[in-house]
C-alpha cells in the first residue's frame, strides 16, 4: 500500500509544480498546461483517495533485485559517460562485455570470457558493419571509435 | 472501388528489389523479437524507426510495417511452446496452444497459428483498404474544436480500455499530454518547462517512444534474469502436415469468421489493442460451441480463432491513424512516429499528395502477411534456440540499440539522455500499474490537442462566438464527446462489475 500512497502524493506535488510554473507564462501559452495540471491534481487525488479506501490492488515489492537494478544503473550511467569520452563502438563494446560477464550465472572462467568477448567482438562488428559500412549513419564519436 | 484501382495502380511498385529486401528483413526482425519473451512488438518497431531515416519513405515504412505484421505472430511461437507470451496479444493462444504443445502437436499449433494469422491478417487488410479512404474524406469537414475533440477521444478510449484502471489510463495519458508542451511552443515560440538544456529542443518523439518501450521492458527482465523456461525438444516437422493443417483451418469457419470480425471491430477502437481481440474472440467462438469442454485442454479452435483476432485487428488499428492521426494500439502510435518523421502527416492530404507512399504501405502491409506465413512456418522449426538465448544477451543489446537510435535521430548526445530519462519515469510509472500506450498516445496527440485548441480560441474570440457553442455544438463535435464519454463510463462500468464478481 504504501508505493501507492508516496505515489498519489508525488503525483499531486507534480501537478502543483506544473501550475506553478505555468504561471509564469504568457495566458495563451499557459492555458494548456493549466489545465492539464488541474486534470493531473483531480486524477492524483482520487487515486489517493482509492488508496485511503483500499480500492487499488497493493503492488507486491517482495523480493525486488534492488541491487540487481541499482548495479545495472549504474552500468548504464558509465556506459553514457564513455560513450562521450571513447566513442560509441568502444563503449558498447566495453559495456556489452562488462554486462554480459557480470551478469552470468557461471562461474567466471577463461572458457566463459572467452565465450562472451567472441559474442561482443561478433555483435559489435554487425553493428559496425551495418552503420557505418552500410548505412553510413552518424553515430557517437569519441578519441576512439 | 477507386480506393481498389489505386490499391491495384500502386501495389507493383511494391514488389521493387529494396522493398522485398526490406519486407523480408522485417519479416525475420519481426519474428524474432516477436518470439524472445519479453520483447514486445512496440519495442521492436520502435528500434526499428531509426534505421528508416537512410530509406525512402516507402521503403522505411514497408521495414516497420513488416515488423509490425510480423512480430505479433512471433509471439505466438513462445506462447504455444512455452506458455509465455511473446507479446499481450497472444495471450489466448497459449490457452489451447501449450496444451497441445505437451500433447505433442507443437508443429500443428504452429501451422494452425500461421494458417490463421494470414487469413485474420488478410481480412483486416481488405477492411483497412477499403474504409480508411472514404473515412480521411469525412476527416475533412473536421475544424479545430473537432481536431480537438478527436485528440480527447484518443487519450480516453486509450486510458479507458487499454489499462487495467481508468484513473492510472488517464494519468499517463495526460502526462504524455504534458511532455507534448515542453520546449517551445510551436504555435507562439515561447519557451515552457525548458528545466535544463537537454530539454530545449523538446521531447524528440522517437527518442521517447524507444525509452518508452525499450528501458522498461529491459529493467523487467533484469529484475528476473536466472528465470528462464527452456525449451529443448527439436521440432521435426512430419511429411505432409502442413497440408493437413491447411485443410483442416479452412474446414473452421466459425472461428475464423468470428475471429476475423471481432479483430476487424476491436482494431478499429483506439487503444482495444490484440489482446483485447484476442481475449474476446477466443471466448466469443467457446460460447458459440456445441463441445465447449475441450476448450483449454489443446483444442485448435482456441489457437485459431485467438491468431485470427489479434492479425485480423492490425491492418484495422491503422485506420484511425491514417485518417485522423489516432493510433488504435501503441504499436500503432510507434509506427504513426514513423510516418511523422518522414513528413507525412495522416489526414485526406495522406491520400492525395502522398497517394502513392500510402498505397505502397499498403501494399506492403499485404504482402508481410504472406511473408510472415512463409518465413513463421520455416522460423518455427528452429526457433528453440531462439528462445533459448541467455536474457544477457538481450538486455545488452537492446539497451546499445537504444543508445544508437536516440542518438541518431538528431546526431544529439540530449536525445539518448531524454530517452533513458522517460524510460526510467516509465519503469516507475509501471510500478503503480501506469502503462506505457497512454502515455506515448498523449505525447503524439499534445500538439494536435493544444494547437487546434488555441486555434478555437482565437476563432471566437474573433467571431465573438462562446467557447461552450463552439465546443459542444456540431453533429461531429456531440458523437466525438460521447464517444469520449462512453470509453469513461464503459471503463468504469466493467472496473466496478468486474470488482464485484
């Protein structure tokens, strides 16, 4: 119950903020967003109110991989911030590896790396072979490729 | 039967090298993200998009209305062999399709699946051929407030019967409504919810849509990445089956018919989606049964008239779309984002300056429902190994997809931000039960809902009329809020009856 209930209030702050903000701008700029602020402020209040009454089925968090997700944020995060300095190819690279090693349920050794580098070096040459080769997109560059 | 001749004047440039090339690399991209549990074919198309804008219209479009067709059939693949759905839509097919699957009859219920998928998906081509011209000409007594009305009708049908509560539906349509206002107004260029730089160009729409429907649906898989069926058995197909089976499928016209028809129905309201039609269709040709019992327990009526529904209501969910700009499923909204970035805006205009991208979709549209049937009926066989790679692998390659096809949108670093950006609010949104099709229908419809908004507004405050008769008078604009309305009240309705049972 209680994710819903943060979620209801979140939700009513958020509309506040819309309004609030949208206060700042010109009438006929600001007549939308108003009114969807209101709509969001009426819907986030009865869905509290379906909370309150226990009409809303408890999402069950039981046994969530917080960790698990943090760790794969985290990742995530890394992989943008060496996709800028290395470049898209070199960072997916990494990131692909990194992901798939860190994620296996075996027990690391020279065969599963190995498995797993031909893997990212294989999906990492399609990718390399089908943008820049064939379709000749423009992707994210950095001081590698 | 001008809508027919054009059809027939278009369809050979269809069949061009680049086209077929294309139409069967979105077959066999269909297929399999369509059979990987846990990949949807609204994701599938959305990865897609970017690799469109290399393409001529006509054959970016046949790429995603390709995968459209045939990522929904690859779903059926791992429902039947086993029991997950490759995507909601084949949800009734597991009902008898598994059961038959563990009788031994895997590669009947395959065949069946992909005999009824092309007759489904073949009538729910005529019907949107044969309707979807006359109704963009209906489209054209539309104004502003009708505009207006019809972006309110496409976030209420999609909140009201796309999630499981309406409140949530229409939460995440609104919000979807709100992301549309950020950046500068088109209409008066004036600078709105511009928080940080990344955000001044907006939210790019396809950027938004692969966040949408891609980081989700990875998170989720990392949450239960060591849980994974395995399916070994080795299909060996027996001579002469699919011969059998094709006999056997045109000898069941009772859930063909009614499959084809509730698809046809569903697909055309906004937001219904496959399952829906799915759903109905399966329980619609039990009830119609004399020997109601063997449903459930492998019974191939059950597959038949669940593939026959949720392919027959594709080519339907393009008609409001091609029409009055509102997706009938949220795989239907991706590819709508497909036509807007290749500067086709859906309307009358579609079909006379743009006549010949349109029927060439079209055209396009039909032939994926024979290559789907071919290329299924092959891919069936091997597609163990298909759904049998580690989820590992998936979720680091969708995720560097994603990256390339934000980024590639504008060559802008900000996109692939927004895009995981939206993607993590949507994973939480998911958490309290707010699903990602209202939310992506409320960002495509935003600027048609605001621009035409303020248009009504200048019109009476220039002609003095009030904004209530301008609003709420008007055969078009009185069938549009009712429509509106009835999503809500039906919505509610069932919700309530459904609490009671």
């Amino acid at each position: 119950m209680r994710i819903e209930l943060i979620a209801s209030i979140i939700f009513f702050i958020f509309s506040g903020v819309i309004f609030f903000v949208s206060g700042s701008y010109s009438p006929q700029a600001a007549v939308f967003p108003k009114a969807l602020s209101v709509i969001l402020g009426i819907l986030a209040v009865i869905y509290f109110l379906q909370v309150m009454l226990k009409k809303v089925v408890p999402q069950n968090l039981a046994g969530y991989p917080l960790a698990r997700i943090v760790a794969f944020l985290v990742a995530l995060t890394l992989y943008f911030v060496c996709l800028y300095y290395l470049g898209f190819y070199t960072a997916s690279f990494a990131y692909y590896l990194v992901l798939t090693l860190g994620l296996s349920r075996d027990k690391l050794n020279k065969k599963e790396i190995l498995i797993n580098f031909c893997s990212a070096s294989v999906f990492i040459g399609i990718l390399y072979f089908l943008f820049s080769g064939l379709l000749k997109v423009q992707i994210p560059s950095g001081f590698l490729i | 039967m001008e809508t027919l001749q054009q059809f027939i004047h278009y369809f050979p440039q269809a069949l061009t090298v680049s086209n077929l090339a294309v139409l069967v690399l979105g077959t066999i991209v269909g297929l399999v993200l369509g059979a990987l549990p846990g990949l949807s074919p609204t994701m599938a198309v959305a990865l897609l998009v970017p690799f469109t804008f290399v393409m001529t219209p006509s054959t970016g479009l046949t790429l995603l209305g390709s995968v459209y067709v045939c990522a929904m059939a690859g779903g059926a693949i791992s429902a039947i062999l086993i029991n997950v759905p490759g995507a909601p839509a084949n949800i009734a097919t597991l009902f008898d399709g598994y059961p038959m699957s563990k009788q031994g009859k895997s590669q009947t219920a395959l065949n069946m699946c992909f005999i009824s998928s092309l007759i489904g998906g073949l009538a729910g081509m005529v019907a949107m051929i044969f309707f979807t011209p006359p109704l963009a000409k209906i489209a054209l007594k539309f104004g502003p407030s009708e505009m207006f009305w019809v972006a309110v009708v496409g976030v209420t049908c999609m909140a009201g019967l796309s999630t499981g509560s309406l409140i949530k539906g229409l939460f995440g349509g609104t919000f979807g409504l709100w992301l549309a206002t950020i950046g500068y107004s088109p209409m008066l260029g004036e600078p709105r919810f511009i928080f940080s730089d990344t955000l001044a160009g907006g939210i790019n729409m396809v950027a938004a849509l692969i966040g949408l429907f891609a980081l989700p649906q990875m998170l989720t898989l990392m949450e239960g990445i060591y849980e994974q069926k395995k399916f070994t058995e080795k299909l060996k197909p027996e001579k002469g089956i699919l011969k059998k089976n094709i006999i056997e499928v045109l000898k069941m016209r009772k859930p063909l018919t009614i499959g084809s028809l509730i698809g046809i129905i569903i697909g055309i309201i906004p937001g219904a989606g496959g399952q829906v039609a799915g759903l109905i269709a399966y329980d619609q040709t039990k009830r119609f049964s004399k020997d109601q019992s063997k449903y459930g327990h492998g019974d191939p009526r059950g597959v038949v008239a669940a593939e026959c529904a949720n392919k027959a209501m594709a080519g339907p969910s393009l008609i409001p779309l091609l029409t009055l700009s509102i997706p009938g499923s949220p795989t239907a909204a991706v590819l709508l984002g497909g036509l807007l970035i290749h500067g086709l805006f859906p309307g009358p205009e579609l079909f006379t300056e743009h006549a010949d991208i349109v029927y060439i979709f079209m055209a396009s549209l039909v032939l994926a429902q024979f290559s789907m049937f071919f290329f299924g009926i092959l891919m069936a066989r091997y597609s163990y190994g298909i759904m049998n790679l580690p989820k590992r692998y998936i979720i680091a390659g969708v995720v560097i997809l994603s990256v390339f096809g934000s980024y590639s949108i504008q060559n802008n670093f900000n996109d692939i931000i927004i895009c995981f950006g939206i993607g993590f609010v949507q994973y939480l949104f998911q958490k309290v039960g707010i699903k990602g099709g209202p939310v992506v229908l409320g960002l495509i419809l935003g600027s048609i809902a605001e621009g035409n908004l303020l248009k009504a507004m200048l019109i009476c405050q220039g002609t003095g009329e009030s904004y209530w008769n301008y609003f709420g008078t008007g055969t078009i604009n009185i069938i549009l809020i009712l429509i509106s309305v009835f999503s809500i009240v039906y919505s509610l309705y069932s919700s309530v009856s459904s609490s009671r049972k």
